[in-house]
C-alpha cells in the first residue's frame, strides 16, 4: 500500500493573537522553531532526553537561546537525574547552582550509579575490564548504597 503525496499541507497558526491559515511544504527552509510560539518549541523540545536536547542546542543559534533559556527543560531532566541522585542533586540546588548545571554535573554520575546498582559490574573479575568504562568519583554514601546492592543480589 503507497501513500500518495498530495502536496503541501495547510497548517494552522496562531501568532501574536492572530490566527492565520499556511501552507508548508518540505521544501521550507524554516524550522519549527521560526514559525511557532516559543512556548510550543518548549513543549517539543520537553519530549526530548537530556542528549538530544543539548545535541539540539548546538543545532542552530534560535534552538541554543529557546533550550539555554528554558529552566522548565532543564529542571525536568534535572528531576529524573534526582531519582537517581538524589543527595547530590539537592546539595547542588541548595548551593543555588541552576538546573541547567545541576544536571551538567550529575548526568553522568547518575548514569555510572544507575549501571553499580542495576549489577552491570557485579561479574567484574580485573580492573581492566572497567578500563574502557566511563567513571566518576562516587561518595561513600553512594558506594554504600552499591555495596548493600551486591550484598542483596
């Protein structure tokens, strides 16, 4: 079954109050961004995972300044890293460190802890085998909470 390509689509827009009726068609040049209200590239830019959304900021200047500018986008992230993390994530808020940062300095920690607790190194048998590994320094409370994982396993 082939779908047949009926041409541009109109689209709906509503600018400054004013609605309009548009036509796209994929040889745009604009991106989404352009064309609808900052709130709505929030809300698209919100379904996407904390890589995606800062390989999208280096997309272009106007995708940087919407995500840069969101503290909404990053506090969402930021509060599924603190599931993980949660010590770490409120130490750095109550230090008054934006969402944005928080998450820059807990991403990855939460990803190392997430693979300790889960058991992806409980069968470890050398050092070396951790080599091509990404690592952060983790705190004793953490290393606890690893330690009473592989005790439960």
């Amino acid at each position: 079954m082939q779908h047949k390509s009926v041409g541009p689509l109109p689209v709906f827009l509503l600018r400054e109050g004013r609605a309009s009726l548009k036509s796209l068609d994929a040889s745009s040049s604009q991106n989404f961004a352009e064309t609808l209200p900052t709130e709505v590239s929030v809300r698209i830019f919100g379904e996407l995972d904390a890589e995606s959304l800062c390989r999208a900021s280096r997309t272009c200047k106007l995708w940087h300044s919407i995500i840069d500018q969101s503290e909404h986008l990053w506090r969402q992230q930021c509060l599924l890293v603190r599931a993980i993390c949660q010590r770490e994530v409120d130490s750095d808020r109550s230090d008054g460190l934006s969402w944005k940062v928080t998450l820059v300095r807990n991403y990855t920690r939460s990803q190392v802890k997430t693979d300790w607790l889960t058991g992806r190194y409980s069968r470890v048998s050398s050092a070396d085998e951790l080599l091509s590994r990404k690592m952060v320094p983790l705190d004793p409370e953490t290393w606890g909470e690893i330690l009473q994982a592989e005790l439960d396993r």
